[in-house]
C-alpha cells in the first residue's frame, strides 16, 4: 500500500513538472501569440493606413491658386514607388503649364525601374540624389527650368515688359525630397529639410542666388506634402509606410514590415534582395513574413517583434537591403487599330433577257 502511494505521489509530480516545463517553453511563443491576436483584433477594426492632417488639407487649398501663378512645375517622385507618389489630381491642376518629373532617391533604386520610367512618360524626366548627388545630376533639371524662364521672357520681351526670375512650383508627397531638391536647385541652404514627413507646414518662396549681376534664375514655391484624402489602393498606401512617406502613428509598423516583405519576394525591382537579407539577418527571404520577424526578433532583440519590425523598415528605407523599388510604371495600354474590311465591289447588273422579262410576267407565249 505504501508503495503504490509513493508511485502515485512521484507520478503527480512527474506530471507538474513537465506541465511546468512546457509552459515556461511555450510561454513567450503563447504570450507573442496573444499580443499579435489582440493587435490583429485592434487593426481589423481600423484601417491600416489613416493619415491626412489639418495643414495639408489648407496647403492644397492655397497650392491651387498658387500653381496658376506659376510659370512650370516640379513634381517630385520617390523612384522606389514613382506611382504610388503621383498625386492623381495633379494634372489638372497643372493644366497645360509645363511639367517637369524629378525622381529622387534614384540611388536607391535599380537601374531598370529608372529606365522604365524614363521610357514610360512623355514629360521632361530626370532621377537625381536631391540629398546628397553631385552638380552634374541636376544640370539637367536646372536647364529644363531655364528654358521655361526663357520663354516666358521673349513673351514678355513682346510685350515690353521687363524680364523677371522664371516661378518654379515644386510639389509632391510627404517626405519626397521636395525642400532638399529646393535647397540644390536655390544654390543655398533655404528651406527646412529633415527625413520625416510632415516638417514643412505651409507655402513659401525661396530665391535662388544671383549670378553676373543677373536676376536670380529662379523663385522655387516650397510647398508640404501633399496626398489624397482618401486612399483608394491599400497597396499603394501601404507602399507609402514602407518608405516613410506619411506620418509614423498612422499605421503598425509589424504590419507594414510584414507587408515589405512579401513585397521584396514578389518584386521584379528587387534583384539581389533575398541574398542581402540572408547576409544581413541569416534568414530567408521564402519564409512566412510573421515568421520571420518573430525569428529576428529571438534573435537579437529578446523576443519586441516591434523592435524587429522597426528594424527592417530602417534598413530598407536607407538602403542597406540593397537597390530595390517596388514597383514601376503602369502597362501601357496597348491600343488595337481597327481592322478595315474593304466592301466587295458591287456587281454589274445583268441586262434583262427577252426570255427572263416574259417569264416574270407570265408570258408563256413562247413554250
């Protein structure tokens, strides 16, 4: 009898034990899947990306009857997703000023997407490092400028009215590179720049310096960023996440970087991607994306997903994950001629036989 009690005692506690044991091993992986079910359940209920402050919907305001004042137009587009940064209203805003595309952060994109969108459209097109490239990236854009001025000159010239500085609006989405591109172009360091969206706040002009004597070539409108107020494409907006083009608070960064990459696996803009993240985290890029974040996050930062999460974005949006864009021009639609069917000719009509004549009237006379 005492025996059969000591083996059921030790049988208990062999049990405790190993329930023990078992949940303190399943314990974080329990606890990370709680807290990702209750952030899930939070994020469900919002959507992902909600990001439209009070000072950008004043700036478009002010920007439209800014831009018909002005002699041509910079538009400014990140080069790693150059259709996500195209305002769709834009266009008609412009109406038929001329329109000048810089692409910024082309150092950080592949050389394909670059050419794609060089081919793609029909504006005067340009790729530039607005923060850190050479004088000779943006010669181009500057001559581009100087023709519109001079235009506007000899029509002025016409008129008898004295020449003045060409007006240069530069617009685009948050975070783009607009006041950086302002500052090269201006000659001097004139308007506030910092790599977070949402640092300048309203329109203002800024004269660039003055050669020879001469007018200054030009007077550049720095305006904020400016987005839709309503994002119709989850992808693209999530896209605007990924490169930080819209304020932090609008979106979970777990998510977004889950999101960049299943996007890096499917791009065709992101040669060599896998192979940098291999080198980089000793992870693979094929695995699930919730994975892999929980796998870098045991392995350098205790488990903070968040951490991990942050991480990533950082590294791609500097460029350490290699050049990768993620996505490039929309097809051209291909526009079928139609196809022209010559008509037979018509046939000559045969002359009525004597026969034929009085077989229709009923003449069987002849039989």
């Amino acid at each position: 009898m005492r025996t059969a009690l000591v083996a059921m005692l030790l049988l208990r506690s062999s049990v405790a034990l190993l329930r023990a044991g078992t949940t303190r091993v399943g314990r974080r992986g329990a606890a990370r899947a709680a807290k990702k079910a209750k952030e899930e359940d939070a994020a469900a209920a919002a959507p992902v990306i909600n990001w439209y402050p009070g000072h950008i919907a004043r700036a478009e305001r002010e920007l439209r009857g800014y831009l018909k004042r002005v002699d041509v137009v910079v538009e400014a587009r990140d080069a790693r997703i150059g259709r996500s940064t195209a305002h769709p209203d834009l266009a008609e805003w412009v109406g038929d000023r001329p329109r000048v595309v810089v692409f910024t952060f082309a150092d950080l994109a592949p050389p394909k997407v670059l050419s794609d969108w060089r081919n793609a459209l029909d504006d005067d097109v340009f790729f530039v490092d607005a923060r850190r490239g050479g004088d000779k990236e943006f010669r181009g854009v500057r001559g581009a400028l100087q023709k519109c001025g001079r235009a506007v000159n000899e029509r002025r010239k016409t008129k008898g009215i004295a020449p003045r500085s060409a007006r240069v609006a530069v617009v685009g989405y948050p975070n783009v590179g607009k006041s950086a591109l302002i500052n090269r172009l201006a000659g001097r360091k004139a308007a506030k720049s910092e790599d977070r969206a949402g640092v300048t706040r309203s329109l203002g002009w800024v004269r660039s310096k003055a050669t020879d004597g001469k007018p200054p070539p030009f007077e550049l409108l720095d305006s904020p960023g400016i987005i839709p107020a309503k994002q119709n494409d989850p992808r693209q907006a999530a896209r605007l996440a990924m490169c930080g083009r819209i304020g932090q608070a609008s979106y979970d960064e777990r998510r977004v970087a889950e999101a960049l990459l299943a996007e890096l696996r499917s791009s065709s803009y992101a040669p060599g991607a896998a192979k940098k993240i291999q080198e980089k985290y000793g992870l693979d890029l094929e695995m699930d994306p919730d994975l892999f974040l929980a796998e870098l996050a045991d392995a350098r930062y205790d488990g903070d997903d968040a951490r991990a999460a942050v991480a990533v974005l950082g590294d791609f949006r500097s460029g350490r994950l290699g050049n990768v864009a993620l996505e490039g021009p929309p097809p051209r639609e291909v526009v079928e001629e139609p196809v022209v069917v010559e008509a037979a000719p018509p046939e000559k009509p045969v002359p009525e036989s004597d026969f034929d004549r009085r077989m229709s009237e009923g003449d069987f006379a002849g039989w």
